[in-house]
C-alpha cells in the first residue's frame, strides 16, 4: 500500500477518541516544517497549529491536505508520528495488516517478552544442573585417577555448593574408592 492509502485508512483511528493531544500534534507539525525538503510551508504550519481552530479540525485538515501533496508528505508524517508518538504508531491499523501479512517479519515485542520471562535465576538453574551432571558423571566414572581429581575439585569448591553438600560428595567418593 501507499503512504497515501495507509493515511486514508489510519485517519480516522488518529482523529477519533483524542488519541492524540495538542503537544504532539505541535510537534508533528513543526517536525514537518522544519524536515528538508520542507515539507509543510511556515504559513501551512501557523495554519494548522492555529489554537482558535479545535484539534479535531485541524487534524482532519492536515491529513486532508497532506493526502493531496503526496507520496512523501504522507511518509514524513508517518516518520514525524513514529518519532513523537511511537505507542500510537505502533497501534496503527495499517501497521497491524501489515504485521499480519508478511509472516516472515519477527515480532519483536513478544519476542522481548520471551526473553524478558528468563531472567538470570533461569540461567542460573540450568546451569546448575547441566553442571550438577557433569560433576556427577565424572565421579561416578570408575577410572581412579578420576577420583583424586574430583576429590580435588571437590575440596576447593565449598564456596560453590556448600559445606555439607560438599561432605557428602566426598564421603561418597570415598565409598567408591575403597570398592
């Protein structure tokens, strides 16, 4: 779709409810007077930043009148509501056929969420268990010369598993070297 056809579809959203407010409607508006190549005129601007006329009307009047300039225009004030208003932008009913229709793209936000939920206790967790294996199929190995190097390992690591832990692991190394 056009940027011209999107703005067709998304002007109602933007207008109803007062989704957006007079400050970032200002901000748009002074983003497209001052974007180069300019793309609302100093006039153009004072026009529909006028406080007389209510916002209603001069929203509809500025999306009105960037429709019929063009292609760009429209784009720059996709670009200008991406940068002051990205929450909206996001919501946008074009944006949203357009997710949904390419079906390679990656949603990031549930992406983040995904990655957010494993945190670093997570981590931690399975860590200590692929670690708790290691160390477990490493002194139950037969070979001897195993056992002296798992019963060193073991005498200096009370800081990571713990004294009592520790002990244990110990004795039974001992067990299954006098066997």
């Amino acid at each position: 779709q056009s940027y011209c056809h999107r703005l067709q579809h998304d002007m109602y959203f933007l207008i109803s409810n007062s989704r957006l407010n007079e400050q970032v409607v200002d901000k748009i508006i002074l983003q497209l007077n001052r974007v180069y190549p300019q793309i609302l005129t100093n006039t153009e601007a004072e026009k529909f930043r006028n406080p007389k006329a209510s916002l209603h009307t001069r929203l509809s009047y500025l999306i009105k009148h960037l429709q019929k300039k063009g292609e760009r225009h429209c784009q720059e004030f996709y670009r200008a509501l991406q940068i002051n208003a990205e929450q909206l932008y996001n919501d946008l009913p074009s944006r949203k056929i357009l997710k949904t229709t390419d079906s390679t793209e990656i949603d990031t936000d549930k992406e983040k969420c995904m990655l957010k939920d494993r945190g670093p206790v997570f981590f931690l967790a399975c860590f200590s268990v692929a670690a708790g294996f290691a160390l477990v199929w490493y002194c139950c190995h037969s070979d001897t010369k195993v056992m002296g190097r798992a019963r060193r390992i073991l005498g200096f690591s009370p800081i990571i598993i713990g004294r009592h832990v520790r002990n244990i692991c110990m004795l039974y190394l001992e067990d299954i070297s006098r066997n």
